[in-house]
C-alpha cells in the first residue's frame, strides 16, 4: 500500500471513532481524550504543527461535546478530500522522499557489496529526481530536458538553498558524471558514501 493511501485509510479509522463518539447523543470524556490525542498526534506526524489542517484542529476541538466532535470530523474530512485530489504537497513530499529512500537504500547496498560505481550512478539519479521536485513545487519553469547543473543552479538561483549547498550539490554532480562516463578512478568508495549521506540529508530537509 503507498504512504498516500496508508494516510487515507488512518484517516478513516479516525473518522470512525469520532462517529462512534457521536452516537448517544454525547461524546464520552474519556474516549473523547483518547480519540483528540490520536487525531492530534496523527496530524502533527503527517503534517507538521504549523500546518493549518492541524492548528484548526487544535483551535476546534477542545471539549467533549458532539458538536466539537463533529467540527472535528469535518476537518478529517477536507484532509481526506485534499489528499485524494493531490492539493496537499506535504503529503506529495512525503511519498517522494519514501521512493527516493527507498533507492539510496539500494544504492547503499550495492555500495556495501563493493560495487560503488551503480550506487554512484543511482544516487545521481535520485538526486536529479529530487531537484525536479524541489523546483516543481516552487513553481520553478523547467525544460523538458534539465540536466542536474542547471536544476541545481536554477534551485540556487531561486535561493531554495544556499550557495555552500549548491556547491556540495556540484560535487555529488561530478561524481555521478565520472561513474556515467567511465571514468572510475576519479572517484573513491568513501566519495559515494559521503555522497549518499549528503543527498539523504538533503532529501530530508527539503522533501520533509
């Protein structure tokens, strides 16, 4: 099941246990915590403290009542809703860091079984995939065809990320280049290692 989905479908049990809250005509205190503690730490790890789906939450929901239940219940709703339509591009970063995670993980593997010159080529990869992403969700106009020196200048030129970060970047660039082209020797074992630890961390500021 995709992270999108598996979201969706915690959504639903929720929305089911706040029904159930609904049914005698008043909300049980001590289900009514336990259900407001689940939504509530559902919506602070899916979406963040900032994010508004979770400070409405927060703001509505504070008593025991059928009708802060339901207000509650409304707002898993819109969530779900925004969610399947693809309005939320915290839940879109969310499932494209999992992919990307997913391959450096291979690439890790395959550096650990000594064969650094594919995990240097994958990590490339990931990352050209990962900038695409980056610039997307600012709004950032792209070629049809972007290699990843432009997608990291065009980044750094919209100040996404600083000019020290778009020459790590570069490096990660070179290393991949070498490993396409041939050129092996160029590079060394603990060059990719540092490369996929950089790009990881990377992933994890800018896609999280």
């Amino acid at each position: 099941m995709k992270l999108d989905e598996q979201i969706i479908e915690r959504i639903r049990n929720l929305r089911a246990k706040g029904s159930d809250l609904t049914k005698f005509g008043q909300a049980s205190v001590g289900r009514f915590v336990g259900w407001q503690a689940q939504v509530q730490t559902f919506l602070i790890e899916t979406l963040g403290n900032n994010h508004n789906y979770t400070q409405r939450f927060f703001e509505v929901v504070k008593f025991a009542s059928v009708r802060n239940v339901e207000m509650g219940l409304s707002i898993l709703d819109s969530l779900e809703e925004d969610i399947r339509d693809g309005y939320l591009f915290d839940i879109k970063n969310l499932v494209s860091a999992e992919v990307f995670d997913d391959f450096l993980e291979m690439a890790e593997h395959l550096l650990e079984n000594k064969y650094k010159d594919p995990a240097a080529s994958l990590s490339g990869a990931v990352l050209e995939n990962c900038l695409k992403e980056i610039a997307e969700n600012s709004n950032i106009k792209l070629k049809k065809r972007e290699n990843l020196n432009s997608l990291n200048q065009k980044c750094a030129d919209a100040e996404l990320y600083n000019r020290i970060i778009q020459k790590k970047i570069q490096s990660w660039i070179e290393i991949r280049n070498y490993a396409d082209h041939g050129e092996f020797s160029e590079y060394s074992k603990d060059d990719v290692k540092d490369m996929l630890r950089g790009i990881r961390q990377f992933i994890g500021e800018h896609l999280k």
